[in-house]
C-alpha cells in the first residue's frame, strides 16, 4: 500500500485505521520590533510551529499530544486559557531582532478527517493586551477563573477585510490588530 510521504496512520478504537496527512507551510517572516515573542494557540488536530531550527510550539489536539513532537509548554498557565471552545497552548519565548528575517515551518493536519480548526497567536513579552475573564472547570472538578490576555494572529501581511469576515473571529477571544511579521 502506497501513502504520500510522512503520512502517519493509527489505530482507531474500532480498529479502523485514521489517518492525518500534515500539511508543512515553509518561509520567512520579519519582526517589526526587536524584542521576546511566543507563539500561543490551539488545534483540531495539528498545528506544530519550528522557528531557529527548534520546535517552540507544538499547539495539536491534546490527544496528540507528545505523539508528533516532545515538545511541552513550561508555561504555568498552558491550557488553562478557553480559545474557541478549546484550550490555549502556550510556547517558548524566542528573540527576534527586527528587520531580521526568520525561517519559519507550520505544520497543519487533520486526523481522522472532517472539520479542522486552529488559532495561532503571537506574545511580545512587555506588551500590555487587553484582559478578558476566563472560567473552566479543572480536571480535578474545581472551577478556576481568571483573567488573560486577548492576543493577536500571526500574521504576514494584513487581511483583506473580505476573508476577515469569513474567519468568524470572536473580539473576546482574539485580535486581528497586531503587527504584520512580513519578511522583506
């Protein structure tokens, strides 16, 4: 049996093979200040974001969790925030210097196949976002709220006003009025 290369297959709980195809997206972007950044996120299913030549954010569905990557957050507040009916993944901080162009790998991917979503966001450390309140309940059956921060897409180059419209972005969860990572 023939697959596309780095195609990964599973055992489902009928034992009916799954399969997720990761979709790789390659290139360059530009920070518009020097300064520490993390990406932020989540995914349904996969969403792993490389940048220096390491992993700093491996946002997937938890039940994929450490199967593609051994990345883990170290952030004490990782998948404690709500993001779009998910949970926010938390990355590493990394120095970006502006005006100096970085390579950047995102890898996408939908398992067993269906409806894929995902969210990537983008920390400056020092910034000051605006905070919105957040309740869940704790795996422990406690109910823990707070506050966190609204943050803004990645992006590499504004969106037209046409597909904003259509990324059904909820105000209280997330931003489109961040900077713009072009690479030059």
């Amino acid at each position: 049996m023939s697959r596309p290369r780095g195609t990964r297959f599973d055992r489902g709980r009928n034992g009916a093979i799954q399969c997720a195809v990761p979709t790789p997206i390659k290139g360059f972007f530009t920070a518009p200040e020097t300064g520490m950044y993390r990406f932020c996120g989540f995914a349904d299913d996969l969403l792993i974001v490389r940048v220096k030549k390491r992993i700093v954010l491996d946002a997937s569905y938890p039940v994929w969790e450490g199967k593609f990557t051994k990345w883990h957050s170290q952030d004490q507040n990782n998948r404690k925030y709500p993001l779009s009916g998910m949970s926010m993944v938390i990355g590493d901080w990394i120095k970006l210097k502006k005006g100096q162009s970085e390579k950047i790998g995102i890898l996408l991917g939908e398992s067993p196949g269906g409806v894929f979503s995902c969210r990537l966001l983008i920390e400056k450390k020092g910034t000051t976002y605006k905070q919105v309140p957040y309740t869940y309940k704790a795996k422990n059956g406690e109910i823990v709220s707070g506050k966190r921060p609204i943050l803004p897409i990645f992006k590499t180059k504004e969106i037209p006003s046409s597909i904003i419209k259509k990324l059904k972005i909820n105000p209280k969860e997330i931003t489109i009025m961040g900077s713009t990572f072009g690479s030059d």
